[in-house]
C-alpha cells in the first residue's frame, strides 16, 4: 500500500444481549482477522468489551442489544462495543479490584492489551472503542520518520 493512501476495510455486527453472543463476537473478530498477528489480543478485547456490555448495561436486558464495529487499516485495527445504555448511567471505566473480587478486570485487562482505549457516551449509551497499533507509532507525537 502507497504510504499516502489510506484503505480501511469496516464491519459491522449487532448482536442479541445474551452471554453466548459474547463467543460470536470473538468467532467474528477471529474471521475477520484470520492470521494477523494481532488477531488473538483483538478476540480477547471483542469479548472482555462484549461481557461488559451484557453485565453492566441494559444489553443484557432481555430486549437489549449491543453493537460491534471492527475498522482494519494498514495502521490500526479498531474494535468498537456500543452497548444499550440504562444501569446505573456511569461510564465504562478502569477499576483496581481486590484480589477476591468476581469482577471489575475486563476493562484493565482490555487497557493493557490496546494502546489506546477510548469511552465515548452518546443518549446513555457508551461506546468503548480500543486500538491496536500494526506498527510503533501513532503515539502521541510519534511519527514514521
């Protein structure tokens, strides 16, 4: 790919808020990827994303929904999870639970492994989207040069 062009391939996945939709989301993030090297950590953040969002929102409510986007450049790929909004009205967040806690790990876990983790609320839903550099930069103020 020519360094000026920019080609970036999006899919899109809603899915119903139920737990075994969390390993469809995996399976499709894992076919979408197929052999990137990047695949596993882009599978592992799909499902952290897509159990947060039947647990901690109205996704898991028996009409709820949440929705997954993956964008797949030569420089990043991209995993979004929007969930259904509603319980309780708090944006995802990192927590530091204690060593006997069930929960609380999924978003860390997702921090560590992306290089960026965004949380964008819009009508009370959230969107957390994480990113996964192909390559050492973009940082902030890195550059290719």
């Amino acid at each position: 790919m020519h360094e000026y062009t920019s080609t970036t391939r999006v899919w899109g996945l809603t899915c119903p808020g139920l737990p075994e939709e969390v390993s469809r989301a995996r399976r499709w993030t894992r076919d979408i990827l197929g052999s990137s090297p990047l695949a596993e950590d882009a599978e592992l953040i799909a499902s952290e994303l897509s159990a947060n969002a039947i647990l901690h929102t109205a996704s898991g409510r028996p009409t709820g929904s949440f929705h997954l986007v993956l964008a797949v450049s030569a420089q990043v790929i991209a995993l979004s999870v929007t969930d259904g909004g509603g319980v309780g009205g708090t944006a995802p967040k990192v927590e530091h639970p204690d060593e006997e806690a069930v929960h609380g790990r999924g978003l860390g876990m997702v921090s560590t492994l992306a290089h960026r983790v965004v949380v964008r609320n819009s009508d009370g839903a959230h969107t957390v989207t994480a990113e996964l550099f192909t390559s050492p930069w973009p940082r902030p103020g890195g550059h290719p040069c």
